[in-house]
C-alpha cells in the first residue's frame, strides 16, 4: 500500500478507489435517504467530499495522461470517463492503471 503513494499511477490508483468508493456511498445511500427517507444530511457531507475527490482524480488522471504520454483518444478519455460511472474506476483500475508501469 505504502508503495502506491510513491508513484503518481499509484496515487491515482488510491484516488480512484476513492473516488469510486465516495460515488458509490452517494448514489446507493445518500441520495436514497435524501429521497426516501427525507434525511438529506448524509448527502449535505458527502457530497462536497466526492467533488473534491472526484476534481483530484480528474487533475490527477490528467497529469498522468502527460506524463507517460498517454494518447487521448485511446487511454486518457477511458480513465476520465471512468469517475462519471459507478464501479468505471475499479474496471479501469483493473484494466489499465495496474499494468502500467512508471517511467
């Protein structure tokens, strides 16, 4: 785990499990109290937590992109579009970012 945060892939990877940990506790648990069960107070806390990951992922996921000269149209828009769907950045995270190796 401790190897992960030496590496810009490995601090994106943390990110995106993050990220897609914050998007999903959103989408399955606050917005159903908020809706169902008129309690909006866990999406009023969780909500400003998974944009602040979610902006980190994307400037992060970027930086990345830069850095190991990834092709937009092939890698870059995969990992970005994996942050607007629930699970994308466990499959991308299993698919791309943990077979790459840092330069």
């Amino acid at each position: 785990m401790f190897n992960l945060l030496k590496t810009k892939i490995g601090r994106l990877r943390i990110i995106g499990f993050l990220e897609g940990i914050s998007l999903l506790a959103l989408i399955f648990i606050a917005v159903p109290m908020k809706y169902y069960f008129g309690n909006p107070s866990f999406s009023k806390l969780l909500g400003p937590v998974h944009g602040a990951i979610f902006l980190l992922f994307l400037f992060n996921a970027l930086s990345v992109g830069v850095e190991q000269n990834w092709k937009f149209k092939t890698t870059t828009w995969r990992v970005l579009l994996a942050c607007f769907v629930p699970f994308g950045t466990f499959y991308i995270d299993s698919k791309i970012l943990s077979k790459i190796e840092d330069k």
